[in-house]
C-alpha cells in the first residue's frame, strides 16, 4: 500500500514538475536582439557625451558648469549656475573633479560633483557640501563605495556598493544625513 | 499499478500545469504598465495645483500651460532639414534612446526603463501622444500617484497591445537616467521628452512613429 502511493506521488510529480519545467520555457522572456532585428538599420553612430563640463538639469531650467584655473601645483575647480559660484574646492594638479550626468536632484535645488584624488572617489552634494562618500566610508568602512548614480527623490542619492561581497544600493538621505539599505540593487 | 492508478496523478499534474497557465496567461493579460490609471483617461490631463506620491513622499509636478505649447514646440525643434522616415530606437542594456530621421540622428539621451516590470522589445508604433496625464499605479510602499507626467507617447503593437500602457514620457520624480527605475515605461528626462514629442508625428490610421526597443536591461 505505500510502495502504491509512492508510486503514485511520484510519477504526479514527474508529470507536474515536467509541465512546470516546459511551462517556464515558454514563459521565457527572449528579448530582441541585434541579430533578430534584420529588417531594421539600428544606430551604428554613437555620439559621445562629455558630462564633466557642464550639465543641464532635466527640466532645463539650470545648467551647472565647471570652470578649472591650474595656478602652480593646485587647481581650483568652481561650479556655477549662470553667474552664481555655488561650490568650490582647490585639489592638487593632478586630481579631477567632474560633473555626473545626474548630477541635479529632480527639484533642481541640489546636486553632487565628484573629485578623484590620488586614487581616491569622493563625491559632494551641494548644498551642505557634505562628502557622501567619506561619510559612508565611515559608516561602512568593510564596504565598497562603487558609484553614485543619481537622485531617487529630491534629497534621496542613489549610491551602488559592494558590502559583504555582494552588490547592492543605499539611499543617502541629504535630509536626516543618513544611510538607508535598500533591498533591491540599482543597476 | 493499474491503469487508473497510472491515469490519476498524470490527470491530475497535467491539470495543475494548465491551471498554473491560465492563470498566467490572465495575469499578462490584463497586466498594465501603470496598475491604477492604465489608459483610462486618454484626454489631456494638466493639475498644476496636485502634489504626487512617490517612494512615500509627496513631489510637486512641473506646472504646464498648454498656451505656451505652440510657441515651445518650434523653438525646441529648431531647424529641420533631415528627410526620411522618422525611427526612435531604444537600447536597454545601454539605457540610451536614439532618434534618427532617414540616416540623421536627430536626438540621443539616456532613459530609465522597467525595472519592476521589464520594458518589452519589440517593433511598435506610437498611437496616441498626450502633453500631460496622470500615471497611477503600485502598491503599498511602491504606491505612486503622479499628475502631470509630461510629453506622454503610448506605443504598442499586436503583442503589446495599447491597454497596456507602455510609454515614453517625462519623468520628474527622479534623476537616475541610465539606469532602470520604471514599472515598464520608458521614462525620459523632461527636456528629451519636450524634444522627442514635439519630434514625433502624430499618430494616424496606421499608426505613429516606429518605435524599436531591443537588447537587455541589467536588472
């Protein structure tokens, strides 16, 4: 009687788990890719951006731009709206600093930079000038920053790391100044 | 074993299969890119005195005067001498529109697409354009209620068809371009979608402009 009802559980679940298994195959997302599109001419020009110099915001109603000035050993990096300098920051030679593609929150009245200095990432968020990126080097000192990406929200930074060997995102909220541990990667 | 000990639980995995899908076939059915609002409301919809819901704050929509449009329309497109056939090609691995007249780029710029629900590739055509309307959708902490999403282009074709509500559109929420952060929509920063829109033609009989998407998000 329970070799019987073995048997019967079992070829329920090879036929069940079989259907599942040709179910999920004609489920299966197959996005287009180049080689399917024949008919079709797809882009082959791509224009480069250059972010660093200036960015407008996405409603167009600023533009941040950075002016250099190498005076010696130090260049002094100014960033303007219209005639306004809002943030400033004088760096060894050889240091660099840039403007992210995403660099305005949604609102317009924020934004971040980003500076490498001798190897090292910083970002800035203006204003408060706070340097998201030493801030969460201390908060998180076995993680690794990767990139800021852009703005979730007004005030919400969208920051992709590496901590305990895995990918993942965080808010840093200009706000509270605090980090939040999302639960999904940002990509 | 007998024959029906062997009939019995083949019937009754088999039945467990197709009832799995048909339940899916129901879901992607009647699935909309925006859960709530979908394509209920296809007329114009400005609010400039609502405030949105997203990521459980409330953000203030961009004000829209429809009187000004036509004055805009021109200044953003400037001169126009391309010819050909008008093309919008999006790219999701590199999250990147290009918009091409003949073998004239006319515009690139990054988007954001699906990140909760994956954007569909395909070939699609716009159907319909709306200068502002309100996209509602998610649930609980993914809730989101946002008036006057600018520059609003549907497109569909015979597999995505139009109740589903995939689009192009402005989106003032975030600032995250490059990245995917939709429910399936293609969203744009509010100048691109300024720009892409008054591009566009208007959708006729057949259809509007060509809209390919192609490739894989990193999602």
């Amino acid at each position: 009687m329970v070799k019987r009802i073995f048997r019967l559980l079992l070829l329920f679940f090879v036929v069940f788990f079989g259907g599942i298994g040709v179910f999920l195959y004609t489920q299966k997302d197959q996005p287009k890719t180049t080689a399917d599109l024949e008919n079709v001419k797809l882009p082959t020009v791509v224009v480069a951006e250059s972010p660093d110099a200036s960015q407008t915001s996405p409603d167009g109603k600023r533009t941040l731009t950075m002016k250099t000035v190498t005076s010696g050993d130090l260049t002094t990096y100014s960033f303007t709206d219209s005639s306004n300098v809002l943030f400033t920051k004088t760096l060894p030679k050889d240091s660099k600093m840039g403007i992210p593609i995403n660099t305005w929150s949604p609102d317009d009245k924020n934004f971040f930079v980003k500076e490498t200095n001798s190897g090292v990432t910083n970002y800035y968020a203006v204003p408060g000038e706070d340097n998201v990126a030493d801030l969460f080097r201390q908060k998180y000192p076995t993680a690794t920053l990767q990139e800021i990406t852009g703005w979730a929200d007004r005030t919400l930074l969208i920051l992709n790391v590496n901590i305990d060997g895995k990918d993942a995102s965080f808010w840093y909220d200009l706000a509270s100044k605090s980090f939040i541990r999302l639960s999904n990667r940002f990509n | 074993m007998s024959r029906k000990d062997v009939l019995l639980p083949i019937f009754l995995g088999l039945s467990t299969v197709v009832l799995l899908f048909v339940v899916s076939m129901y879901k992607q059915n009647t699935f909309c890119a925006n859960s709530v609002s979908c394509v209920k409301n296809l007329n114009v919809s400005v609010e400039n005195d609502s405030v949105g819901i997203f990521n459980g704050r409330e953000v203030t929509p961009p004000k829209i005067d429809l009187t000004a449009d036509a004055e805009r329309a021109s200044k953003v497109l400037g001169d126009q001498t391309a010819t050909g056939e008008k093309h919008i090609y999006v790219d999701l691995a590199t999250q990147t529109l290009y918009a091409y007249q003949g073998n004239t780029l006319f515009m690139q710029a990054y988007v954001s697409t699906g990140k909760w629900h994956p954007t569909p590739t395909g070939d699609f055509k716009i159907w319909i354009k709306l200068r502002a309307t309100r996209m509602t959708g998610g649930s609980g902490a993914d809730f989101y209620d946002l008036p006057n999403v600018p520059f609003v282009m549907f497109f569909g074709n015979a597999e995505v068809p139009a109740s589903m509500g995939f689009s192009l559109h402005g989106a003032y929420w975030h600032d995250n371009f490059g990245h995917p952060m939709s429910h399936g929509c293609v969203n744009m920063r509010q100048v691109d979608a300024e720009k892409l829109f008054y591009w566009t033609d208007e959708p006729g009989a057949s259809g509007g402009t060509p809209v390919t998407i192609y490739g894989q998000a990193n999602i």
